[in-house]
C-alpha cells in the first residue's frame, strides 16, 4: 500500500471562537495523519469544522481564534506555536490551500501570469526570467491551452473553471508537500467539476504530494481520495480508507451520509434519506454524542457520555457507542445495504 | 469607445444648455438694477438699460443672451470691471484660485489615504478610532467655521500666519506663509473624504479571498497589503479623486471671500452682488463645464485604470 510516513499529524485539536453570543466550539478535539503521497479527504455537512481544522494548519484563523488546546506536528514543529512570520516561511512553499471559489480568489486588476510568479520571486532565489519559464510550465500543466497569451491577461478573462486551474498552478507555484484543497470544485458545474478532481490526482501522483481534501459531497471523495475522515459538529466521528467508509461504515452519521447520496442509479422513485434535524449549536455543544438528536438509533448512554473512538480495523475507526461490545446489534438501514451491494457488483464488474 | 465619448459630449452640451438657461432666467428675475445710482440723470439710466437689452421682455432678452453666448460672445462686464471681457477677467483670477487650491490638493491627497490606511490597518483599535473621530468632525464642521477659528486662533491670538492672503504677485515666502490658513481650511474637508473611503475600501479588500490566496501562496501580511489590498482599492478612489483635482479650478467661494484671495469664487460672489449678469453666469458656466469635465474623466479614466473595462469594454 502506501508510504505510512507521516508528513502531518493533527492532535486533539481544539478550536473555538469569541461572538457577541458566546464562544462557538467550531472544532472540538480533531486527532488525524496526513500521510506522504496520500490523498485525505474530510467530508461533512456545512458547519462541521472542516475549513477550521484547515485554517489552522494554514494559520489562517480569524482573529477571534483561540486554539484552546492540541499540537498540529509537521516536521517535529508545532505549527499551533507558530508565529504568523514563521506561517509565512512554510506558505506556499511546504503547505499551500486552495478555495473554493475560483471566482473571488484571483487578484482581479493583477495579470495572470504575475499572480503565478508572485510567489516565486518573493520567496525563492530566482530571476524574472526563470520565474516565468517556470510558471508558463505550470499553466501548461494545469492544463491552460496557450499558456504564452494567457499570462499576460487578467482573471476576468477567464471562465470559473479556468480560474480554479489558476488557482491551483499558483498554489503550486513553490512545489508544496502538503496542497489543502477546500471544497475546489463546489462552486464549478459538474462537468468542469470532475476535470478539476482530474487534475488534482494528476498532480498528486506526477509531484507525489500529500493532499487534504475537503467536501460534503461523498460522490466526489470515492473518486479522489485514499482515505476518508468524517467530520460532524466539531469533530471526527469516522475515520477509514474509501472501502471501508463506502462498503463497511460503522458510524450512523456515515449512514445517513451514504444513504443521502445520489448516485447514478439513483432514479426519481428512490427514495433518499434525509438526515433529520438541524446540526447542534456550537455555542453550546451538547454533552453526550452530538449526533444522538437525529440519530434514530440513539440509546440512552448518548445522550450522557461521548463515545470514544472504537477500532474496528488497523484503519477504520469510529466514535459511537453501537461498537461498545454491550450494544444492541443494529443494522444498517436497508436502503444503505441494498445500495452498498449494488456499488460492491458494479465495482466487480468494473474491474473485469 | 469614441462613439460613447461623443455621446457624453453631446449630453453634456445639452445639461451646459439647460444650467446657463435656467441661470439666466433666475438672475435675471432677481430685483434691482444695474442702474440704481440716485444721481444718474433718467436719460443716461435709460441709455444704460437700452445698451444691455435691460428694457425688453425676458425672453427677448433671453434671445439676445443666446445668440451671444452661442457665438462663443461671453460679452463684457458691466460693474464690476466695466468694459473687460468675462474671459479676460476668468483668465486672470483663474490662476489666484489655481495656487491656493493646488497647494490644498497637494496636502489633501496624500494624507487622506495615509490616514485611510492607517485606520483600516488598526481597525477598531485606538488610532482607527481617533481618525474616525477627526473625519466626522471635518465633515459635519462646515470650512468656513474652520477658517473663523484657524483666523482668530492661529493668526489673531498666537500670530503664527497671517489673517490674510498676502497681495505679492508672486509666490513669495510672505505669500507662501499666508496660505498656510486659506489651504489648511480648504483641506479638511477632501482629507475627512478621501479618508473615510480608503478605509471602507481597505477594509473590504483586506477581507477579500485574494488577500487569503495571496497570504497562503506565501506573501507576508505587508507584502500581500501592499500588492493586492492597497493596490486594488485605490481604484474605487479614482472617483472622488479625480473630481477634486478638477474643483481645484473653481475655487471656495466663502473661503476666498474670508480670506480675501481674489480668485474666482470672490468674483462670482462679488458679480452677483454687483448684479453683473454677464459676468455671473459666465462664471456659473464655468464652475458647471468644470464639473461636467470632471465626471467626463472620471468614467473615462476607469476605462484606464481598471483592467476589467479597459480589455472587457473593448470586444
Ligand atoms: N470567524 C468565525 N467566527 C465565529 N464562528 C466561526 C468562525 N469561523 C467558523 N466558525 C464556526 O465554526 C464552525 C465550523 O465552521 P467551518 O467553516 O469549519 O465549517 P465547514 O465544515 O467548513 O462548513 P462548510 O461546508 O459550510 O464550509 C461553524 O459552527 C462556524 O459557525
Ligand atoms: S454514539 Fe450513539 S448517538 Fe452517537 S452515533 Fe453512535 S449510536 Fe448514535
Ligand atoms: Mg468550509
């Protein structure tokens, strides 16, 4: 399988933020490693804590931050310690992210091809020339026909998903080990979509770089990532490589994630399930597992005490109580199977 | 680009057109004469009115005034310099005001954004809010009440500058110094604006995404101000900036007049109280050309600054 050295390790990582209202917990004790040359992807609905967790490696948190408590290890340095100078050093060059909305990210009265360089001149030691030789090879790359006329116009000359491979070319433009890309494709229409998760393995596999994939869009993560981490309010509740999350998922939250998406077979007389309720209020994280509000198979101990990570193989970790050896044995809903057979055949018939 | 250039122009002679009409008509309904020395005989007081068409129906007169002006004949004034050309007496109190206002615009626009960057810089902390402050005080305190107290403190009590512009022809370190007050009351206003638009415009953009690109493809803080922030919003500031480089030739009116530079806003207020008709609405339609131009360059100048118009506009 893959390389295990660890590139990032990310360690009980508690993140809350000062509002007029009270503190909001947006990420409450996040543990996971980001491997050399694999692809990671952390899914969950909108407010789980994805961006947070990932602001913070960046050191980019808004300034009403606190990073309460744990490490973020990259190179044996704690990047929760660092200064926002030092951030400034490994940006670009060791971590670098991209957004999600090609559209506004783009410096839209600065040229192209100077957005690309920019970084290159400031931080390595090379010349105007070598700069530019190196990011027309980049434009190239991402996959920018014509790359010579394009450098010299402006952002608003481009289509989204054009803008998005910019995007990504600058991210690139100092060689990073670790690229974070912060749901890349959400604001893209499906067909640019999957060209821009192309490319991304793409590149991925030619400069071997460990990337952070981020998206609530379960669809996108069997096809890019290695392994899967699922996020929901705050926090990891499910942890395994993409078989184990799409065929053997232990997690309630990760059932009613699977059964919530469509797929190809998908037709109108399907029912998808709807995940019920609203996520918690993180001013207030609730005690006990934050899902058992909407979980139909909540017990009694859910709502008291949060469940601790349960292993269920070398790889597969998740945090609810129906893996403690005392639990009732629940089955997964029956639309959820029906479909993980289906999935299991079509992959059978793929690979023959 | 040229068809919506002319396009302008034409609006615009067709706005110059209503505001000299609609000016005529207004000074001319205002009550008093010309003529209104007791002593002068009635015979010469008629020959007087005569001359100027002063007897005939408004809109006779007003037919008269047109023909003038649209042969470019701004006529001459009758009181207030009797018998000199309105263009002649414009020309020369343009460069007075020209000075003056200079001086205010060199002054006005490089602390203002200086001061809009600083505040945007420390948001919400103590110098943002002791610019805030000063710009709401600048703003709401009308100028002249600024130049009374630069007058009676500045110069009056502590006697550091003259009360008054001093009457050297030329730029002379007594002239100079006596500008000092005239400029500084001139300024705060355009200081106060342009600092409150840096800031919000500032704000915005250190906000923006492209900063957090910027921040995370490796920029420092400052660098990233410096090449995206700063630069990209100093755009939206071309549109308050470039109509005061225009205003620069009009001149204050009420600041000219207390501090008594004879430039052109003493004149259009000096013309009106004389009831010097020709020369009031030559000066009105002045300070409206200037005005007009000014919008003119500003929507043009967008084209040049702004990528996104100058290549956009162009297919
Ligand atoms: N600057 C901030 N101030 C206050 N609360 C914040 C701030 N940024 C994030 N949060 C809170 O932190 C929590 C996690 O937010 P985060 O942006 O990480 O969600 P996400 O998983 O990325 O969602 P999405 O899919 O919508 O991007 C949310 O509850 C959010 O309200
Ligand atoms: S711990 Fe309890 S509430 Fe949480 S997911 Fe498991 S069963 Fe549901
Ligand atoms: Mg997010």
């Amino acid at each position: 399988m893959k390389n295990r050295e660890k590139v990032l390790q990310v360690k009980n990582l508690y993140i809350t933020f000062n509002t007029f209202s009270g503190k909001v917990h947006g990420v409450r004790g996040v543990n996971f490693d980001l491997h050399k040359g694999e692809t990671l992807a952390i899914v969950g609905e909108s407010g789980s804590g994805k961006s947070v967790t990932n602001k913070a490696i960046m050191g980019i948190l808004s300034k009403n931050a606190n990073i309460e408590d744990g490490q973020i290890l990259y190179k044996d340095k704690d990047l929760t310690k660092f200064s926002d100078k030092q951030f400034t050093k490994i940006r670009g060059s060791e971590i670098s992210m991209i957004f999600q909305d090609p559209m506004s990210s783009l410096d839209p009265v600065m040229k192209i091809g100077k957005q690309i360089m920019e970084a290159m001149l400031v931080k390595e030691n090379i010349s105007k020339a070598e700069a530019k030789e190196k990011a027309l090879n980049l434009m190239a790359a991402v996959g920018i026909p014509e790359p010579e006329k394009r450098f010299n116009q402006y952002p608003f000359q481009f289509s989204g998903g054009m803008r998005q491979r910019i995007v990504i070319a600058i991210a690139l433009a100092c060689d990073p080990d670790i690229l974070i890309c912060d749901e890349p494709t959400t604001a893209l229409d499906v067909t640019i979509q999957a060209q821009i998760l192309d490319l991304i393995k793409e590149i991925q596999e030619e400069r071997q770089i460990s990337v952070i994939f981020i998206t609530h869009d379960l669809g996108v993560v069997a096809n890019v990532a290695d392994r899967v981490a699922v996020m929901y309010a705050g926090k990891i509740v499910e942890t395994g490589t993409v078989d184990e999350i799409f065929y053997n998922p232990q997690h309630p939250y990760t059932w009613s994630l699977l059964a919530s998406m469509p797929d190809l077979d998908t037709d109108a007389s399907d029912e998808l399930l709807v995940i019920p309720g609203t996520p918690p209020n993180m001013l207030y994280p609730p005690k006990g597992d934050a899902f058992a509000p909407r979980n139909r198979y909540a017990m009694k101990i859910d709502f008291k005490k949060e469940p601790p990570m349960f292993k269920v193989s070398d790889t597969h970790y998740a945090a609810t109580w129906l893996l403690h050896p005392d639990a009732p044995k629940v089955e997964k809903p029956e639309a959820l199977t029906r479909r993980i057979e289906k999935q299991k055949e079509r992959q059978v018939a793929d690979n023959e | 680009m040229l068809r919506y250039i002319v396009q302008r122009l034409i609006a615009m002679a067709i706005t110059l057109f209503i505001i000299i009409s609609i000016s005529f008509f207004i000074i001319h309904s205002m009550p008093g004469s010309i003529v209104d020395d007791p002593m002068l005989p009635e015979d010469v007081k008629l020959a007087i009115e005569d001359k100027y068409h002063l007897n005939d129906p408004l809109p006779v007169q007003y037919g008269y005034f047109l023909k003038d002006f649209l042969s470019f004949n701004f006529g001459t004034s009758i009181k207030v310099q009797p018998r000199v050309s309105v263009f002649d007496i414009i020309k020369a109190k343009l460069p007075i005001t020209l000075q003056v206002n200079i001086f205010s615009l060199i002054l006005t626009v490089p602390v203002g954004i200086i001061l809009g960057i600083v505040a945007a810089l420390k948001k919400n902390r103590a110098a943002d809010h002791i610019i805030s402050i000063m710009v709401i005080l600048f703003i709401s305190v009308p100028s002249f009440v600024f130049a009374a107290l630069l007058q009676y403190f500045v110069a009056f009590k502590w006697g550091l500058a003259p009360i008054l512009l001093s009457t050297d022809a030329t730029l002379t370190w007594t002239k100079f110094k006596s500008m000092i007050l005239p400029v500084l009351a001139l300024s705060f206003g355009g200081i106060a604006t342009i600092t409150r638009y840096m800031r919000a415009e500032l704000c915005e953009a250190l906000n923006s995404e492209y900063m957090l690109l910027a921040k995370t493809k490796g920029l420092s803080q400052v660098q990233a101000t410096v090449r995206h922030a700063i630069r990209n919003s100093f755009i939206p500031l071309a549109n308050i900036i470039i109509p005061m480089f225009f205003s620069i030739l009009g001149g204050s009116m009420v600041i000219e007049n207390i501090f008594g530079i004879p430039g052109l806003g003493q004149l259009s207020v000096s013309s009106i109280n004389a009831l010097d008709h020709p020369l009031t609405i030559a000066t009105l339609f002045f300070y409206s050309l200037i005005s007009l131009l000014s919008i003119l360059v500003v929507d043009l100048s967008y084209g040049i600054i702004d990528p996104r118009i100058r290549i956009g506009g162009r297919k």
